[in-house]
C-alpha cells in the first residue's frame, strides 16, 4: 500500500513537468505571413496541435518559420527547424530591353521584347537556390528588324534581407533563333549565349507575399553562327505569382 502510494504521488509530481510543454502558450509564424497563437496540445507527426479559442489547428512544420513559446524564442530544435526548408513555384512575365552585339552588322542594335518566366526557389529562412527558365521574344534592330526568340535557365544564389525583399547572383545557360530581317530571304539562324546574372531588386508584395516583382540584370557572351561577343548590361522587369 505504502508503495502504491508512493508510485501515485511520483506520478503526479512528473507528470506535470513532463506534459509541461504540451500545455504552453505558443505562438507560430508561417511562411504566408500569418500567425497562430493559441495553446500547445501536441506536436504530432505532422506538425503543431494548437488549441485556439474555439477549435484546435494543426499547423504542418513546413509552413512554420518561427516558434515562440510563452514569452522567449524556442532555443532547442524542433521538428519545425529541421523542416524549414520550402519550395516555391511562380508563374508571371514582363519585358526585356537594351543593346546587343552582332558581327555581321556595323550598326548597334537593340533588343525589346516580352519575356515568360517560371521561377522555381528551394530556400531556408536566409538562404535559397532559384532555377528560373525564362522564354523571351522580341524584335531586334533598328538597322534591319528582325524577330528573335531566345530560351534560358538562369539558376541563381538568394539572400533574403528581409520577408519582403531578396537579391541574387548567378549565371544563365541558353540559346536563340532569329529570322534573316531580309526581305525577300528567309530561314532562320541559331546561336547560344551564357553569362552572369544580377537581381539587385526582388519584392514581395500581399499579406500573403505571394506577389513578386522582380528587376533582372544580365551580360551575356554570344557564340555560335557568325556571333560573337559581349552585350552591354540588359535588363529585365518581371512580374510573378507565387502558388
């Protein structure tokens, strides 16, 4: 009997302490901006089990970006830190414009055009790796006008500043086909291009952030086909909806 009781009362001075941590206040920030404060009723498999004034939610440790537990920042790993890792996809176009080089001609010549984008972004809370194959079209001249369209994979290192704003350095990879600009002529000639790539600005707008804008700079070295050499600095202004 002594026994019993002893075992009893162990009992219920453990418990509390080891279910301390399911009872506490926690606050959660996800990646879309929003916050959940409520009460910690579990961490499951899947993510936090919070209890909100009139229901309990369950928030998956990928959307989860910051734990705060009653007053003070959790300082030991959790399930969310070792899953703060997220994909981003977007889908959105702009314009390109500015100088470019061609061997063939003595005049300089101008690029302008629309410009797709599908920008694919791995990243942790500071850091990220973003692919983004882009299809531009445009017309090239003023000498001789002539259409071009060009397909790239630009692949670029992100440093997020802030929640709302992003630079990044990189390189792109790819290759174009224009028409002869001739009257009279036709057929199409191919060359490839590659060189490194600059995004000084990239915001992101929406309570959801969900909205970016984005200015591209790029310098790109021409070859194949009767074209050599470097462009002057083109820009890009793109626009993108992140799903």
């Amino acid at each position: 009997m002594r026994l019993a009781l002893t075992l009893f009362a162990l009992a219920l001075f453990v418990a509390p302490g080891s279910a301390r941590a399911a009872g506490d206040s926690i606050t959660l920030t996800t990646r879309d901006g929003q916050t959940v404060r409520g009460t910690l009723v579990d961490e499951t498999a899947r993510g936090f089990l919070v209890a909100v004034p009139g229901k309990s939610v369950l928030v998956e440790y990928g959307r989860v970006v910051r734990v705060e537990r009653g007053t003070t920042l959790a300082t030991h790993p959790s399930p969310a830190s070792a899953k703060s890792e997220r994909v981003d996809v977007g889908f959105g176009g702009g314009v390109v414009w500015g100088p470019t080089v061609d061997e063939r001609s003595e005049h300089r010549l101008f690029v302008v055009g629309p410009v797709l984008v599908l920008p694919i972004e791995i990243s942790g809370d500071r850091l990220g790796l973003r692919i983004t194959p882009t299809l531009s079209g445009g017309f090239v001249g003023p000498a001789v006008w002539r259409r071009a369209v060009e397909l790239d994979v630009d692949v670029q290192l992100r440093v997020h500043l802030s929640r709302r704003y992003a630079i990044g350095l990189g390189g792109f990879v790819g290759g174009a086909l224009s028409t002869s600009g001739v009257t009279g002529v036709r057929g199409m000639s191919g060359y490839g291009a590659a060189g490194p790539t600059l995004t000084p600005l990239d915001l992101r707008l929406g309570a959801s952030r969900r909205h970016e804008v984005q200015l591209a700079l790029s310098l790109a070295i021409d070859f194949g086909h009767g074209r050599s050499g470097v462009e002057a600095l083109r820009p890009a202004l793109t626009y993108a909806y992140h799903f």
